[in-house]
C-alpha cells in the first residue's frame, strides 16, 4: 500500500518499533522512542532548512544518510541513529563549523564537539570568519563571526514568523553572509526589532545588548543567573516571557517554543521593553503623594 493512503506508518529506530502518523519526521519519531538526535539548524518553531546536516541518520536500503530533522518516516523503515558512519560525518560537520566560526558562546555544540571527538586544528589552515561586530542600537548586536549559516534567523523573519524579510542570505560560498538589503545598518533597514531572529540563534551571533555588554565587561556569570516565568503586561494577548536575570536584572527575554501562544516569539515589547521594571529607572515601590 502507498504510504500516502496509510493512517499510521511503523517504523524500527535503534530496534524500538515505533508507530506515527503519515508525515512525522525521523526526529520526531525518535523523540517518541526517547531517542535523541543532534540538530543545529533544526527548531520546533521553525521549518527544517536542511541546511547543516548534523542530524543525518542511516536508513538501511538507503545510500546516502539522510536528515532527520526533514525527512518523513516511511513505512517500515530500519533507522540507525548512531553508528561510525554517523560520528565520522557529524564529527566533520562541527569540525568544519568549528575551524570557520567562533563556537565559544555555544554550551551545546561544545557538548557536540567533545561528545564526537571533533578536533578543528588538525586542519593545517583554519580560516576563522572575520567580521565587525555590528553594534547599531542598543537592543542587539550581530557577531558574524559566530555565525554558522544555519537559517533560522532569516526563517524567523520570514514567512515562519514575523513576515518581515529584513534579512536574507547574500553572497555566495565562503561570502555567504546574513544580510539586510545592501548590507543597510539595522536601524534603516525593514528591522521591527522584535528580535525574534535573535530568539533562535544557536551560536550567539546575535545577542542581547545587556548580554553582550556583561560579557565585554568580564561579568558574565552564570552562575548568578536564573529565569523566571511571566506574563507581557503590555498588551491583551499575553504573551509568556521569559525573564533571563542575572543578580535580579534583566539581560534578555526569551518566551517558550512550545507556547500555544507565542510559539517562542515576541513583538518589540516583550522582547525589549523591560527597563522599566529595574535600575536606574525601577518603577515606584511607594505611591506619590503630595502633602
Ligand atoms: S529583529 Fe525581527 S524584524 Fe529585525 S531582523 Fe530580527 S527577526 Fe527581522
Ligand atoms: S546569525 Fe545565528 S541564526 Fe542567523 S544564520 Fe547565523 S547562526 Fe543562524
Ligand atoms: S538539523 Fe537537520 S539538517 Fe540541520
């Protein structure tokens, strides 16, 4: 039978036997089998880009690897979610990222590269990317360096999220770049600065400008920090925020991917708007009254 005409598809991944609905990716499958599978430039909130290719997994009958995170499971697929063939290709993919980009500010591909024992300096001439750090306002900065190409920032503002299509990709092979239109500062561009691309970048690209000026300042300690769960006081929707502080204050606003509101994004407000509540200009604790 067709799979198109199938109302379940079964499929065995690492030997558990799984059943899914027609259309549920090998990622997700594996995630209902608790079985965990590295992506980049994956997202829930996001459609797959295909772009990074670390969550290629073997299909047996197939020749090639393929990727998880977009491909649909067929019935009665044998998947293998981890084998050498597998660690040689992601291992070479976090190398290759690793030998161009500034990785640093990623806890999780530095879990990837010490996990699949990736080493960027036996490549005889790494050439980081070199790029101005694009400091425009004082929302967030863009630190190209870091970026690895992934899409999901001109995902989110584009027709996943925000329909803005402020950035785009320009250029092309090692020139490949995230851009606005003509390389426009940020501030002139279509930018609305809801900061939802800002909201699924994986390397720290782009951060908040709290963020960014904490670290420059050689006070980033996460160990003082923690997030707390609010609700958006500027408006009737009410969006779900994540509050990210460090020793109380503010440094960025995240909200939940799996918000049935918000789907992880935010408007301007949300995202940016929270000076408000802390020093030097902390609301009243105490009303105003006139003698
Ligand atoms: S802040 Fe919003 S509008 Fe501006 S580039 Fe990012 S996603 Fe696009
Ligand atoms: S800036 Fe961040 S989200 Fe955008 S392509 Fe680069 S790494 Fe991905
Ligand atoms: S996570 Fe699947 S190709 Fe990037």
């Amino acid at each position: 039978m067709s799979d198109s005409l199938l109302t379940e598809v079964t499929v065995s991944i690492n030997g558990a036997t799984v059943s899914v609905a027609p259309g549920t990716t090998i990622l997700e499958a594996a995630a209902i089998a608790g079985v965990e599978i590295p992506t980049l430039c994956w997202a829930s909130n996001l459609t797959p880009a295909n772009a990074c290719r670390l969550c290629v997994v073997e299909m047996e009958e197939s020749r090639t690897l393929v990727p998880a995170c977009s491909r649909a499971c067929e019935q009665g697929a044998v998947i293998h979610t981890e084998s050498e063939r597998i660690a040689v290709n992601r291992k070479m993919v976090l190398e290759f990222l690793d030998t161009t980009n500034d990785l640093t500010q990623s806890p999780e591909l530095q879990e990837l590269i010490t996990r699949y024992e990736a080493d960027s300096s036996r490549y005889t001439e790494p050439s980081k990317m070199q790029d101005d750090i694009k400091i425009e306002d004082d929302l967030f900065v863009r630190a190209y360096d870091r970026c690895v190409l992934c899409y999901k920032c001109v995902d989110a503002c584009g027709d996943d999220a925000q329909f803005t299509f402020a950035i785009s990709m320009a250029g092309r092979g090692f020139d490949t770049r995230v851009s606005t239109e003509f390389e426009t500062p940020l501030p002139e561009s279509a930018c609305v600065y809801c900061g939802n691309c800002v909201g699924v970048c994986p390397t720290n690209a782009l951060q908040f400008k709290k963020e960014f000026d904490l670290r420059e300042a050689g006070q980033w300690q996460p160990e003082h920090q923690t997030t707390t769960e609010t609700i958006c006081s500027y408006c009737g929707v009410g969006c779900t925020l994540e509050l990210h502080t460090q020793d109380n204050e503010i440094y960025k606003v995240t909200s939940p991917a799996d918000h049935s509101v918000t789907a992880g994004h935010l408007c301007i407000k949300g995202r940016f708007g929270w000076q408000y509540v802390q020093p030097p200009t902390r609301r009243l604790s105490t009303p105003n009254i006139s003698s």
